[in-house]
C-alpha cells in the first residue's frame, strides 16, 4: 500500500487513515508527524491519542531481508507495541511514499515485532528509507488511544538486478550464539561492494527466545551491514531444535514463505535449500515432534520441477547454499548427510550447479568437482570462517578467511561452461 508524501499537508484523503486518525501514514515525513489529536472516523469509530513518551523505542533493527529485483522486507522491533511503516523514496527522488503493512484487510497492528514489505520497485535502483512506529497505549475493540512516535534514520538499499554484470556474496555459518567471534569476523570484511550475505545455519544452539535471535544474530548483522544490505537467513539443523523454532520464519522472512526457494542476482541464480535435522525422524532427541521426511520429500519433488525452469537453466551460474554437506557418514544414526547424497545432489548434478556451499561440520573444507558423486565443488565453512564470492559473467573466485581476516586454502576460480 503506496501513497505519494506530501510533507506539507496532513489532510487524511484515505479510508484508511480517517479509520485510524494517523494522518504522518499519508504524509510520510516522520520528522514531522502530525500532532495528537482525536480523530472521528467515516465508521463513527473513535480514536484518541496521547503525548508522546520517551519510552518508546526500535530496539532491534531496522534489517533488509527477502531480497528480490522489485522488493525487500523491511523488519525491527519496538520496545511497545505499536503500529508500522516503512517511507521510502528514490535516491534520484525527493518524493516519499509510505508502505503499511496489511493482511486480509488489517492493518498489522499492536505488535511488537515490525515487518513492512516494499514491492514495485525497480530493479537494481537506489532508494532510502526510515522506518516509523507509533505506540498503540491501549487497543479496544470500538476505542484505539495512541502513544508516541519513533523514527529511525535514513537508511540505503539497491534492489537486486539480473541484468548487473558482477555481483558478490558472504556466507557465514554455525556461530552457536558466539556474539564475540561473530562481531569479529563481520568487522574483518570489506563492505564496500557486497550485495548478499547468508546466514547458513546454526547460528543458535537452539531457538529460545526473540531476545536470543536478536541478541545473537540480528544486532550483530545490524551493526555492520543489514541496515543496507540483505540477509539470507538459510535454516540448519540446530534451527528447528526447541519450541520457539516454530516460529523461526516470523523473525527471518522469505519471498515463498518457505524455507527453500530460489531468486536471482546478476550473472548468480541462487538456490536456497532446507537440509532438515541430521537424524531419523523417531530418533529420542526429538520427542516425536518432527516429521521431516515427508516434507524434505516435497522439497526434492520442488527442486526436480525448479532445474527445468527456463530461469534457471539460462542463469550463467547457479549457486546452492544448503547447511548440510551431502556426502557418506560413519555413525548410521546421522541420516541426513547420506540422504542428500542419494536425493538431492543426483538434481544438483542434473540442474548443472555450478557450486555448493555447506556449513554444519564446524571444519572448513574444500572438496573440488568429481568427487563422492558430486560435479561440482563443494565449500564447507567452518565455526569462524568468512567465504566472500566474487562473481562475474564467466567466473566465481571464492576467497575464505578466518575471524582476523587472514586468507585460507582457496579452491580455484569457476568457470562458466555453458
């Protein structure tokens, strides 16, 4: 839901905004909302606001994901429960227009945890954005009373492009709530030209809480790069472990609602898949309460209709980022890494991936294409390992370091073979 921004006026034109007395939606300049007032609305519903308190605050955030060429999901969290936006503008462009977050005809509302998607932009364009919420003191069915207001600063994004000649991409995996290590190894990189960074996995031991999925993954990504910047957040195995990873996509947002899924970035077609939990759905450690076979079932029949897509066969390279690394275990009772051999590396080898990025073993490692029924290479990150690939039309150099930035063993460059 977009609307023009007109800072210098604060006439309600919309349903919408006559409903819930919040003439800034439309106005869109932050810096400048309207005043508290009492509002009546065309349904004869009353809305009354309250001076603003200076205990309103975006605690978390703001954070780029679910990137695609003409959107991205805007996402933070305040410390009342409030109502959203998202106002945003071409760089080129002193226009702001304003995106309000809507389900089934309801505005999302008294909540706490803030996502807004922007979709129709352009692709591969610049734009700003700051990102709004408004306290909701006290939420009655006929009476809704407003608190204050807080605004962040302005931020940068450029959505992704098929089109652009080079792109580049960080991988980081299996933190295990290791904030330290990870400041460290975010710190070690070179933002200047990243347009991607995935979170392969396991950045959790389990997943508890909000506060343990922002303390431990989202504050740190914040503080270096996610402000402008998408992450990728790709579920590993400890992921699905503890009774708040039910709700692990409400904090980590795809464009599927899935957790596999592809999408494309200049030459790079990526390709995003769910390895599951590493044992056998009866194993004791999981008290019944997972049923991954049949659903890793459905991914697979996914991926064997995803390689014949016509976007995905043209893409000059195609990169799989997956936190389990297939391949033979020697424990029985570690199924997974067999099963993706078996199941899913025979679509792999068919769909032509150029490269496979894993993580999961806390031991970086190279295995170079031809090897364990695999013809393609394969990265493994470790604990405290940063991969960076660096992609043009006709090559992917990947470049691994430790959390101080010094290099690791590399695999050579890939080229394009088709």
């Amino acid at each position: 839901m977009s609307y023009l921004a007109e800072p210098a006026k604060c006439a309600m034109k919309s349903p919408l905004a006559r409903l819930f007395g919040l003439c800034a939606f439309v106005a869109g300049i932050a810096a400048a909302t309207c005043p508290p007032a009492s509002a009546q609305s065309p349904l004869g519903l009353t809305s009354n606001a309250i001076p603003a308190s200076a205990a309103l605050a975006i605690t978390h955030g703001p954070f780029l994901q679910a990137p695609s060429e003409t959107g991205f999901t805007v996402s933070w969290a305040t410390s009342r429960k409030c109502v959203s936006r998202v106002e945003y503008r071409l760089e080129s462009s002193e226009h702001w227009l304003t995106n309000i977050p809507v389900h089934h005809g309801l505005v999302d509302a008294d909540v706490t945890v803030q996502n807004v998607p922007l979709t129709g932009l352009e692709p591969g364009t610049p734009y700003r954005y700051r990102v709004v919420s408004r306290e909701i003191a006290e939420f009655k069915p006929y009476k809704v009373t407003y608190g204050a207001t807080v605004t962040s600063p302005e931020h940068r994004f450029t959505t992704l492009d098929a089109r652009k000649p080079a792109t580049n991409f960080v991988v980081v995996n299996d933190r295990h709530e290791n904030v330290a290590p990870l400041v460290a190894s975010l710190a070690s990189v070179d933002w200047t030209s990243v347009n991607l960074v995935f979170l392969n996995g396991d950045m959790v031991n389990w997943v508890k809480d909000e506060l343990q999925l922002y303390r431990c993954v989202v504050d740190p990504c914040v503080e270096s790069f996610a402000t402008r910047i998408p992450l990728v957040y790709v579920r590993g195995n400890h992921d699905t472990r503890g009774s708040f990873a039910r709700r692990l996509l409400d904090y980590f947002l795809t464009d599927s609602g899935r957790y596999y899924y592809t999408f494309r970035h200049g030459p790079l077609l990526f390709l995003v898949l769910d390895s599951g939990e590493d044992k056998g759905d009866e194993n004791i450690e999981y008290s019944g309460l997972v049923d991954f076979e049949p659903y890793l079932r459905r991914e697979v029949e996914w991926l064997a209709r995803q390689i014949h897509d016509p976007a995905f066969q043209k893409a000059p390279f195609r990169v799989c980022v997956m936190h389990i690394p297939p391949g033979q275990t020697a424990d029985p009772k570690f199924i997974r890494p067999q099963w993706l051999l078996d199941n899913v590396v025979p679509l792999l080898n068919r769909g032509k991936v150029d490269l496979l990025i894993c993580g999961h073993t806390h031991h970086y490692a190279i295995q170079p294409a031809g090897q364990n029924g695999l013809n393609f290479p394969m990265i493994i990150g470790g604990t405290e390992t940063v991969i960076r690939c660096d992609v043009t039309a006709d090559l992917i150099r990947v470049t691994a370091t430790d959390r101080s930035g010094h290099q690791l063993p590399q695999p050579p460059p890939i080229k394009v073979s088709r």
